[in-house]
C-alpha cells in the first residue's frame, strides 16, 4: 500500500524528518514489526524507525518525470516482513519548490486509510511546527493501553453492572 504526498514551497526536510519520526514513534501500529521463531510468527514493537530514504532528481531532464520513476520502482521492490518495520519513507526532491514524500507499507501493517492517516498526522505536525515553532503536545496512542484499560474494565464492578442494566434494558425485546 502507499500513498505520495506532494508538498510545495519552502520545505525544511529535517524538520518534517522530525515530524513523520515524532508521529512514528508515538503510535504503536505504525511501529509493528514481525518476525518467526521456530515456525511460529510474532510481532513486536519497534523502538527505531526505519530509515528515511532522500533523493533528489531536480537536476533530471524532466525532474517529475524522475520522480514518478522512482515512485513507481520503488513500489514494484516488495517488502520483507522478516526485515524490521514494513514501511518504507520516500523524500524526493524534483524541484527547489517541490518535494514528494512516499509513504509505502506491507498490506499487512497497514492500509491506505492508515497510511492517510499517518500523512495527515505528520504534515499538521509539521505546519504546527514551522508557524508556532513547536509540536503539539499529544499524548502516545497506545494501542497497548487500550487493551490494558479494556482489560481491567471488563474485570471491573462497573462492567457487571453496565452488562446487568444493558439485558435489563433488552429483556423482552422483539427480536430477542
């Protein structure tokens, strides 16, 4: 799966660098990666972010036509699951305005809508950053603490009696 994000202007690479890293580390999805351990497969979190890769084809003859090149290549090259973190991030210059930044995920971590996702995330991080000079302050999005508050909620009184008013509130209801 992948997306590419075509941005305009005046763009510092090293400050969007550390926009997309800064999103990566703090959402756990985008952090998976998998493995195999005695024929078994696994996954775990990743505490570093796969590299991003920089190019620059604005001294090409048709520097978008380069870029699209590259695009495509880079797409039609598959993506080892066993290797680390299934996600591949692309910068690629093709203008002194112009930079495109190709997001690319195994299907098997991520869809489009969580690749979309993880570009809306980065670029309002980075517009955040360069007109109020610092990011936002956002929590991490544990997928983990989620399960672990799920976890101790059914266990909890509050569950029993959110279940027991949930059937006093269905009983007799047509269907059952």
């Amino acid at each position: 799966t992948s997306i590419v994000a075509h941005l305009v202007g005046d763009v510092d690479t090293d400050v969007l660098a550390q926009c997309i890293a800064g999103v990566w580390q703090r959402n756990d999805g985008l952090r998976l990666q998998f493995g195999v351990c005695d024929g078994v497969p696994y996954q775990m979190l990743a505490e570093v972010m796969p590299p991003i890769e920089r190019r620059d084809v604005s001294a090409a003859d048709d520097p978008a036509a380069a870029a699209r090149n590259l695009v495509r290549a880079t797409v039609a090259t598959p993506i080892d699951l066993a290797a680390g973190v299934p996600l591949r991030i692309l910068m690629i210059r093709d203008g002194v305005t112009s930079l495109r930044v190709l997001l690319l995920s195994h299907h098997v971590a991520m869809d489009a809508t969580g690749l979309f996702n993880f570009a809306t995330n980065w670029l309002a991080e980075y517009a955040r950053v360069t007109t109020a000079g610092s990011p936002t302050a956002l929590p991490a999005a544990s997928f983990i603490d989620c399960l672990e508050a799920e976890r101790a909620y059914r266990g909890s009184a509050q569950w029993t009696r959110d279940r027991d008013s949930l059937i006093d509130q269905l009983r007799g209801a047509t269907p059952a």
